[in-house]
C-alpha cells in the first residue's frame, strides 16, 4: 500500500462501517466459530481501504487466515481492467486513484495469476474480467470450472464439487448452472508493482470484508539504530492522526 501505508503504520479499523456481525472466533484464542450477519448498514465503496481475510477455500491459500489490506476498486457487476499503468472500470478510465507505479522490476512476475479460462492476463496487463455480483448466474463446464470452484467452495463452506469427465457434480448432483450467493469486489494495493492484490487472489467476497480502514494512530519508523534506545526520534510525526475518507 506504499505510499498511503508504510510498514511501521499503526492504524484502527472501523469492523462496523459496513456491517454489524457476530465474532468469527472465540475471544482470546484462535478457534474458529461462524459468523452471522446481523445488520448490514453501508455498501463497501470504489477506494475504500479495507481488511480483508481469506480462508481456504479461495484462489490463492498461502495467505488464508492472515489480514490484508487493500483498496477496493471494481464493484460487483462491473468490468476490470488494468492496462498501461491506468484502470478501466467498464471501459471508462478512472483517474481518481492514489496508485503509483514505481520503475522497478514487477515483483510478482513469475507468480501465479488468477486468470479466467482462455484468456491471458499478465501482472501488468490484466483484463478484461467481471466481477461477479448476488443473483448472477453462471454457466459450469468441464473448461471453467477450476476458476469457479473456488468461489463456490467458500459460498457452500465445504468442497462438494467432483469433475469426472464431462460430469461435474454439487453435492452429489450434476449441475451446469450456479447462482451467485453474495457480491464481490476486486482490490489492489496503491504500489501496483508490488501487490498481492486480486489479480492473484481473486475476487473478494464482501463477507471476507472484515473492517474499512479509517487512520493512522501511530507510525515507527522500522529501520533505527538499534543501539539507540530514543524511541521519539523513530515516530514519524508527520503519520499519526493521517485519516482516510
């Protein structure tokens, strides 16, 4: 998120912008319990900074369970795209983005991209791609249902999906249709060279959504002489009380 959010930032998260929930683990430890949507308040919105956090079931797994934070940028229903350093939204330009790209090699050119069947997308050079939004339908074949599965993993919370040939099954049944359980949105971080973003992560889940970043209250300077024991001479100043809109 360089350089909105420097390592060494500090910051609160509002976990009731967008929603009002119950725990999603039992407090003081790491165990698990689900989590029910008890009010839903706002709709998370195009460059939002949020928290986000996976699980198992998404694209990518080596990031499950660990807090990202990211800007959101397409919203459900819309069209991705990522060309020359600018972003298309349903191909309009959207110039109203903190992002920088840097001139330094892309760091994440050998890793790999979430791309959609047939089609080629680089780090750099991504897109076309919709993002999926509640209520959409979506055709299942033997040519796209590893990009789908996933996503349908975490909507059902379990791996009920077998493909045998041309037979692909839900829970047991042959199915070639799946309905969209809930919106997606799909975020990048403000150093576009230098981000696990969706590109491969995929698409983000709004329940995945865990808090809308809204300050910095602290920020240290990570990089100090560690024979010095002057803490005030690591604050950067300048950082604390930063707010987001």
């Amino acid at each position: 998120m360089k350089n909105n959010l420097l390592v060494g930032d500090y910051i609160i998260g509002n976990k009731a912008a967008y929603r009002i929930k119950t725990p999603n683990h039992i407090p003081y430890t790491n165990k698990k319990i689900p989590s029910y949507s008890l009010l839903e308040l706002t709709k998370p919105e195009r460059n939002d900074i949020i928290v986000i956090r996976l699980n198992e079931f998404l694209v990518n797994q080596n990031y499950s369970d660990k807090d990202l934070i990211k800007r959101i940028v397409g919203l459900p229903g819309e069209t991705f795209r990522l060309s020359d350093n600018k972003i298309f939204i349903d191909d309009k330009l959207i110039d109203n983005f903190f992002f920088i790209a840097d001139d330094t090699s892309n760091l994440y050119g050998d890793i790999k991209i979430f791309n959609y069947p047939g089609k080629k997308f680089s780090y750099m050079d991504y897109g076309p791609i919709k993002i999926p939004a509640k209520g959409d339908t979506i055709e299942i074949n033997s040519g796209n249902i590893k990009f789908w599965q996933p996503l349908i993993n975490f909507e059902s919370q379990g791996k009920y999906i077998s493909n045998e040939g041309t037979v692909i099954t839900f829970q047991g049944k042959p199915f070639n249709k799946y309905v969209i359980k809930e919106n997606y949105y799909y975020v990048l971080g403000d150093n576009i060279r230098k981000s696990v973003d969706s590109r491969i992560l995929g698409f983000i889940p709004e329940s995945a959504i865990e808090s809308k970043v809204i300050m910095i209250y602290l920020s240290l300077e990570p990089k100090f002489d560690s024979s010095s024991f002057d803490f005030f001479r690591r604050i950067r100043f300048n950082r604390i009380f930063k707010f987001f809109n």
